[in-house]
C-alpha cells in the first residue's frame, strides 16, 4: 500500500517549498494541485473558451495532463486568478479530483498539496498537515519574492490581492479551504522553513 502525506493551506504559507522538500527526502511523488486548477484555466484563456461556462471548463479539466504540468508556466498572476473562479465549480473539481486520486495511489508513497487534500481528494491520508500564516505575513514573502526577482511590488496590493484568495478559497460552498478535523497545523507565521520541515518530519516519522 501506497503512503499519503496531504498537505493543505492558503495561498503563500510555504507548503509548495515543504512539499517538495518532503518529498524529495522520502522519495516520494509530488503534486501541486493547485497546478492542475491552474492548467485548466490556461488552456481556456489561451484558447478563448469563456472562464464562466461550467461544462465547457469540465471538458477541459478532463483532459488536463498531470505529467506535463510546469509551474514556471503557470505562475503568472492572471492564471493564478482564474485558477480560483474555476475551482468553485462542481465539475471542474470532480475531474481533478479525479485525476488527483489516482495520482494519490502511486508507490511508494505520494505528497499532494493543495486546499482540500485532507478533506476531499485524499481524507484517509495517515498524515495531514495544515500549513498557515498570517496574511500580513505571506504577503511580506510573496513581495519580497517578487523585488528579489528583480520586479517592482506593491505591498497593498499584494496584501489585498491575498486577503481576496483567502475569501474565495475559504468561501466556497464546495471544498471550501479548511482544516481537517484531524490535520496538524503547522502555523509558519514566526517559523523559519528549516524549522517547520524539521515539524512536519518528526509528525511523518512518528507516522510512518
Ligand atoms: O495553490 P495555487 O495558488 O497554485 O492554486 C490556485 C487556485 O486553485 C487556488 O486559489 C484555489 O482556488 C484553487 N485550488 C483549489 N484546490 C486545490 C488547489 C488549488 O481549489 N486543491
């Protein structure tokens, strides 16, 4: 039997660097599924289909493909908003998820991130870690992500720009973001990432 690691939160908490990071140390498959929500409004604003139409964002959802998914493609701001208006749909959700589950049974083990992992796509994962910060706080490091790519940031901007992902990812009448009633929270607020890997490793090892 395969091993599970779901790792939820909101949008720049740390759990993408934590994913990997575990998942690199236990040899395990990785995926960010907040990149197949991302992939699937890509191919409709590339190809002009409307961002509003359930069935036509289900049928592209379906044929999404998780071994071709690439952040760098997929990391614009643009993408990341329409991201979040197609996820509140039912079917668009059901296809990843879907797709997600049977990435979930890959041996010998796998780390799926997202915002429901715990609660929908994988609830009988043995490890469930819910990785947060304040929202002061995530916005400080998606600015200092940006200057430090050379870019210019508005603080402001960003701030709200992550208090309105929090809103739409936490108010959605399906999967909204929350933690699992048996998730270990992992609040990165005041944690370096050295300091909440070495967490969640003693909460994996204790498990395994
Ligand atoms: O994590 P990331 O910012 O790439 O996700 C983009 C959007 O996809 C999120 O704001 C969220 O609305 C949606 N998403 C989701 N469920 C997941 C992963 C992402 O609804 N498991």
């Amino acid at each position: 039997m395969t091993f599970i690691i779901a790792i939820d939160g909101p949008a720049a908490a740390g759990k993408g660097t934590l994913s990997r990071r575990i998942a690199e140390t236990y040899g395990f498959h990785h995926l960010d599924t907040g990149l197949t929500y991302r992939a699937t409004a890509k191919a409709l604003l590339d190809t002009g289909l409307p961002l509003d139409d359930e069935t036509v964002a289900a049928r592209v959802a379906r044929e999404v493909d998780l071994a071709g998914l690439d952040r760098s493609a997929l990391a614009q701001h643009h993408i990341g908003e329409a991201a979040s208006k197609i996820a509140v749909m039912p079917s668009v959700r059901r296809a990843l998820v879907e797709a997600q589950q049977a990435f979930s049974m890959r041996e010998p083990g796998t780390v799926l991130d997202g915002r429901d992992i715990g609660t929908v796509v994988c609830p009988n994962a043995p490890v469930k870690l819910y990785v947060t910060a304040s929202p002061d706080v995530r916005a400080r490091r998606r600015y200092d992500e940006i200057l430090a790519s050379g870019s210019e940031a508005d603080y402001e901007a960003i701030f709200a720009d992550v208090k309105k992902r929090d809103e739409r990812d936490m108010g959605r009448a399906d999967s909204p973001l929350k933690p699992a009633v048996d998730a270990h929270l992992l609040d990165t607020s005041e944690m370096s990432i050295e300091a909440a890997f070495q967490a969640a490793k003693s909460i994996i090892d204790a498990a395994l």
